[in-house]
C-alpha cells in the first residue's frame, strides 16, 4: 500500500478519542475511523497484524481492522496528537484547568526548545498552539474550544490589553520572569474569522552569548566585514528577508564595538536585547518617535557608532546617508535580496548615488539555512536533474544528505541553523560601479575573490551540513 505522508493524515478531535493515550503509544496504533462493531486502525508495518488485531479486539470490544505505516510516519504522528508525560511534554489534547500555569509552562517551554514565536490559533474544527523552531512551525498542542477565550483574556491582561475588544487588532508586551527565566514577549493580537490568533514574539534580552566569531562567517568573509565595522565612519548595511538573523549579527556587531571610549545610540523596533554600555531607544511613531526623529536628535548627542533597526523610507535613508557623512559609523538593516541590492534599494529611496559611493562602507547579505539533524540525516545516491535548470554547480556531487526526522528533531530533519554571508567591502572600484548605477557586479566580485550567499550555502551542502531543499532558494540567481 502506497505511504501516506505526514499531511495526509489528519486526525480531528473526534478521532482522538477513538482510542486512549495509553493504548497508542504501547500498541504503536492511530485511530482512523469507527463504523458500526468495526475499528479501523493505522499501526505500525512491521507489526504481525494478526496478533495485533486479535489482541486489540479483546481490548477494545471490536473488531479491529489494520492498515499498516512506516514507523517513522506512525512515531511522528503518536508524537503530534498524543504526547506524553515520558517525553516531557504535556498532552496534546489540553484541558485548561490549570490555565493559570498553562501559558507559563507553554512559554517556558518554548523558551527551553529555542523558540522564537509561539502561535495560538481558533478554528472551526480544533484550536491548536504552534510554536516555531528552527524557522518551521511545529504543532505542539491541541486545545478544547471552551478553553481558549480564557487563554487569550488572560494574554491581553499581563500584555495591559483590552478585553472587551475583540474587533481590531492589538499589540502589547509582556514582561516574563520566573526562577529560570527573564526576558520580554512581544504581542500581537489578530481578529479572525473563527476568533482572535495570537502571536508571542520571544525576546533575548541577554546578549552575553551573541559572538561575532561564531554567527557563520567564513574566514574570508569575516575579515572582510571587520574591515568595514573598523573604519571610523560610513554606513554598513546588512540585507535579507525578516528571520534572516540580521539583528543578531547587528548586536554582535556592537558588542565588539561596546567600549568606554565609543558614545554608541540605537534606535529600535522592538528593542530585542539590551546591552549594558550601549544608550537604546524604543521606537514609538504613534508619539512621533520615528527612525528619522530620533536620527536628527542622535547627532546632537556626540555619538561615534549610530545603529538603526531598519531603513525603511526615503527620509530614514537620507538621515542615515548625512550622518555617515558628518563622521560617525552607522549600521543599519535594509530588506533587499542581495548585497549589492541594497545599492539600488537606497538609489529608489532618493539616495544619490554620488553620496552613497563616498558613504557606504560595507555591504552584507545574511540568510539562515536550517542544519540537518545528525542523529536521523541519511545519505543517498545525488542526481544533478534536482538543480534549478540554469544553475552550474561549482563542484561534483556523488551524495547527499535527506531530512528523515526523529524525536531529537521534532520528526522536522532539521536540528539548529547557522547564517551564511555575503560581504562585499566597498573599494575604489565598487564606489565608481555605484556611482555609475551598474547593476551587474559579477565580474568585480569575481575579481576580488568575493563569495556570493549561493557559493557559501553551497559548501554546507556539498559537506552534508545541510540540504538541497534549503539551499535552493539561493541557487536560482547563479
């Protein structure tokens, strides 16, 4: 019988209770449907179906009929719907009694397992409590739809929200402190057709761990980029799509650059760590508090380093440009898709382009590949038809490595990320590329033994860190 994958195999609420927790997880089984005497259930393929069948018919008074699944499909399934005590993990089938402990030990969890957002959600048929590691959403709970209103009012009354509304979207901050862990949560509160989603945004506000040395620079790359982050004034630029660690590399960024002799000013949105040294503003345009504002009122504070979260307008891009001018170090994040993108981003947002080539100093473009689990990857045979059609690889390829997916890894493949880079230091002849409005580097790049984010990911590949599929968003522009 044809393997039915992970999506395939949705069990609703209904189906849960088919059977007991207990019964699924030590007869390895998942509930599919009850019909009249009979009760069909999916079980494990190297089961021996007649013992199995005959033994679960005097369990559950029925007569059981058995459709067989790998064990991998059957584990990550059991590990969804019904996870156990024995896992350290609570039921995913919830009942709120404990509700006033419920979102602390959700929270904590979540922290615990690296967590950057966790996401609880109404639907017609199940509520359901996701979390996102890694980059991927894992579901980790289901919950009773009577219970949901109380998880969401007591949400918005530690974030100082309101109630009663139920309408609009709202935004809030919770400050989240226990005898393990401190740290702030960033809330967004969504109406939907079913109810309101809400959204944690998990911040670190400890910053102790963050190092330069340890994001994922290559050696060449890293010096590079120092060079830049040395240099008295100019503005540096890190580009990429939100989730791509910018900000992180930003505070380690700083964290090298946090001394008693620097007057170091940020503006930010949302502050997402705080380090000692360093003067940090929050940014708060429904007051008036916007990037460009609080630009202007830096440069009266004798600053050295300038970081601004994000450069998002053609004002913010102007002040950042004038400030690098007038002798202080600005970084600052940009979203474009590459490095040298964020060339033309800046000359849309009115930048001049004779400003920008005496100014930027540095640009960088960073991604986050996920990195395949070591306990459960399996090598295989490569095909070189899996490349996007117009992309030449840099070297041969014999074999790769798969996600499989086991308990380590959340049954995702994947175990922790690392970033890649793209760095190029802006010399003499990228200053006049700039001022030219050239568009087309390659060659310069090549010339100056410059890496491009597909090479880098690349290497991750080709050494079985990571896989195809996670590089191959990268492959389509080489």
């Amino acid at each position: 019988m044809m393997e039915m994958g992970i999506e395939e195999i949705i069990l609703g609420s209904e189906q849960i209770h088919l059977i007991t927790k207990e019964q699924a997880w030590h007869y390895k089984i998942l509930p599919l449907e009850k019909k009249d005497t009979y009760l069909s259930l999916y079980c494990e393929d190297s089961a021996n179906l007649e013992n199995l069948a005959f033994e679960l018919e005097i369990v559950t008074g029925r007569q059981v009929n058995l459709f067989p699944r790998s064990t991998h499909l059957i584990n990550k399934l059991l590990s969804k719907y019904y996870l156990t005590e024995d896992s350290g993990h609570k039921s995913s089938q919830l009942s709120l009694n404990d509700s006033d402990d419920f979102l602390t030990r959700l929270i904590g969890e979540a922290k615990n397992l690296k967590s950057s957002d966790i996401h609880i959600e109404n639907y017609e048929q199940k509520c359901r409590v996701r979390i996102r590691i890694d980059g991927l959403m894992v579901e980790r709970y289901l919950l009773e739809h009577k219970d949901y209103p109380a998880l969401i009012n007591k949400i918005k009354i530690l974030a100082n929200l309101d109630i009663a509304e139920k309408r609009l979207p709202q935004d809030g901050r919770i400050n989240f402190k226990t005898e393990e862990h401190n740290f702030d949560i960033r809330v967004s509160i969504l109406p939907t057709l079913h109810g309101e989603k809400v959204v944690l945004r998990l911040l670190n506000n400890d910053a102790t761990d963050i190092d330069l040395y340890k994001l994922g620079f290559s050696e060449e790359d890293l010096d590079n980029y120092l060079q830049g982050v040395k240099r008295p004034n100019g503005i540096l630029l890190i580009s990429g799509p939100t989730g791509s660690g910018k900000t992180t590399t930003l505070y380690a960024t700083l964290k090298l650059l946090n001394k008693e002799t620097r007057n170091i000013l940020t503006i930010e949105d949302p502050i997402e760590y705080t380090m000692s040294g360093v003067n940090q503003v929050q940014l708060k345009e429904n007051i008036g508090l916007s990037f460009s504002v609080a630009l202007k009122t830096f440069l009266r504070q004798d600053p050295d380093v300038i970081m601004v979260g994000e450069i998002r307008d053609s004002e913010t891009a102007n002040m950042a440009i004038r400030a690098a001018l007038t002798g202080h170090l600005v970084l600052s994040t940009i979203h474009t898709n590459s490095a040298w993108g964020t060339v033309s981003r800046l000359i849309d947002m009115g930048v001049p382009s004779f400003l920008l080539a005496n100014t930027l100093n540095t640009t960088v473009a960073q991604r986050l590949l996920r990195l395949l689990c070591p306990v459960c990857k399996k090598q295989a045979q490569f095909d070189s038809n899996l490349y996007p059609r117009q992309f030449k690889p840099y070297r041969e390829v014999l074999h790769h490595y798969l996600p499989t997916g086991c308990e380590a890894c959340h049954y995702t493949g994947y175990k922790g990320r690392k970033a890649v880079y793209e760095v190029i230091p802006i010399d003499q002849s990228f200053s006049l590329a700039i001022k030219n409005a050239d568009t087309n580097v390659s060659g310069l790049l090549t010339d100056r033994g410059i890496q491009t984010l597909a090479e880098n990911a690349f290497n991750l590949f080709y050494d079985g860190t990571t896989s195809l599929e996670e590089i191959y968003p990268l492959l389509f522009n080489y």
